[in-house]
C-alpha cells in the first residue's frame, strides 16, 4: 500500500472505460487515485473549484507557475487564477502531458475516423449535471501521455510507460469537481493503440480509533483477571496479537491492501 494513502479510507471508486467519463466530487484533503489497470491508457483530468465553476485547472498556469512542462511528484496544480488546486503527493511513472488538448470529432475526422468516441465529448457528458458544457471543458492534464519534444519544437507521441498497475495520487487543495476520461484513442500509439480502463478511487482520512478507558474495581490488584475471564489469560493491557482463524483449505483470510469504508460508493461503468 502506498504510504500516502496509510491511515485513510476509500469513499469512493470508479471503472472508467475507453470512450466514456465520469465527475466527482472531492473534498479538501481528499486523495484521488487515478490507476493505470492494464497498462499503457492515457486519463484525460480535468478540474474545476466547487464552488465556482468559472475557476478550473489550468495547464498553461501550471506549467508557468512550475517552470516546467513534465509534471513530477511534489508539483502543484494550479487554476487558470493560480490558485493551488491540487499537489501530486505520489507518482509511479514520471511521465506525463500538459501540451495536448483532448481528442474531439474533428481530431477524428481528420485521422478518417469520424464518429469515433472521444473525450471531450464524453467530458461535457460526464459534467453536464456541473453546468460544464463542450466548449466550456478545459485543456486537461493527460495521465500517463507520453510526449517528446524533438529538437526544432516537434511534438512526437509515444507509447506510454505506465505498466500495469501504475498511478498518480492528488491531494485536494480545496472542495473540487473533477472528471476523468479514458482516452479511446486506438488510431496513433498514445495507449499503445490498445485502449483500456482507467481507475479512480477517492480517499478521505480515516477517523480516529474511539480511546476506551478500564478502571479496575476497588481493591482489585494490577493486572488482575476480570470476573469470568479465565485465570491463565494474559492480562489487561498485554497487547497480544489477533490470529487470522485458517479456512477450510487451511489458509487465513488475507488482510485488505486498503482498509474499506462500509460506506464505500462503487459503481463500474458498463459497456455502451
């Protein structure tokens, strides 16, 4: 499990497939996932404050705010006010981009393939219950987009790096709407020509551990066994250590990589 994430929950989680978008709502120091499930998928973010739909991520302000076109952990993001929005609090890959807009239809069109998905209408889709509309959707940060910068300025896309099970986590700098996109794009190499799923999962801390207090009974003597408990147990307080009970195979039951709310929302999106 990742460090950034011990000691917080999982709200929220969601199954992106190519072609289609979700939105979610975010809180202030929540952590969004982003995971590459199968390796080689680009995920088209974009952002937007809460509170304010007219103040949203802006690529351009973030590169210029960081002096620099490659995203790296550490980094913030920030809104076309330069406001920080976001921190990139852990990075398994390195390797993403900020220069290129989301594919759209005339993307297709001029690559012969018209009516293909694409993001930016399943972007305006995914956020129109924000009141976001297709010209309003931002030039988004691409997860995982591998881009080169040739000599003379030329743009050449690339196969990503992202491996199986890659990702980016962010932290929330204020009450955010986000939606995520995985990118279709199967006609040049920016998802290895072999669109696949993206994952996102929201993370919040996680409460602490109520404190329970024991006070022994008048008279009673340190470390003294409590009506009924058996006289050979080990004391109040001992900190002995729970063993898994092995199954019926003769295994125990294996400790969840992520602790799980109860409440956890899930929802996996269906293919159209």
């Amino acid at each position: 499990m990742s460090e950034n994430l011990m000691g917080r929950l999982a709200i929220k989680a969601r199954q992106i497939r190519p072609g289609t978008a979700r939105m979610l709502n975010v809180k202030q120091g929540q952590v969004i996932q982003i995971v590459d499930v199968q390796g080689k998928q680009v995920a088209d973010f974009v952002a937007f404050n809460a509170d304010d739909r007219a103040e949203y991520l802006s690529v351009a302000a973030t590169r210029g705010m960081n002096a620099n076109v490659m995203l790296q952990q550490g980094q913030t993001l920030y809104s076309n006010r330069r406001t920080p929005m976001l921190e990139i609090s852990a990075d398994t890959v390195g390797r993403h981009d900020t220069l290129f807009a989301t594919c759209d239809p005339k993307r297709y069109e001029a690559l012969g393939a018209p009516g293909h998905d694409n993001c930016r209408t399943a972007l305006a889709d995914a956020l129109a219950e924000f009141g976001v509309a297709y010209d309003q959707v931002p030039d988004p940060v691409n997860w995982f987009m591998n881009v080169a910068i040739r000599q003379r300025g030329e743009l050449e896309i690339r196969e990503p790096l992202s491996e199986a099970g890659d990702q980016v986590q962010l932290t929330a700098l204020m009450d955010l709407v986000v939606a995520v996109s995985a990118c279709p794009q199967d006609l040049v190499p920016t998802n290895g020509a072999k669109p696949s799923d993206i994952l996102i999962r929201i993370y919040r801390e996680a409460p602490a551990a109520p404190i329970v207090e024991t006070v022994a009974a008048e008279g009673a003597t340190e470390n003294a066994p409590l009506d009924g408990e058996p006289r050979d147990a080990p004391p109040i307080g001992a900190g002995v250590d729970e063993v898994a009970e092995p199954d019926a195979a003769g295994g125990t039951d294996a400790v969840a990589e992520t602790e799980t709310d109860p409440a956890i929302d899930r929802e996996r999106v269906q293919p159209s």
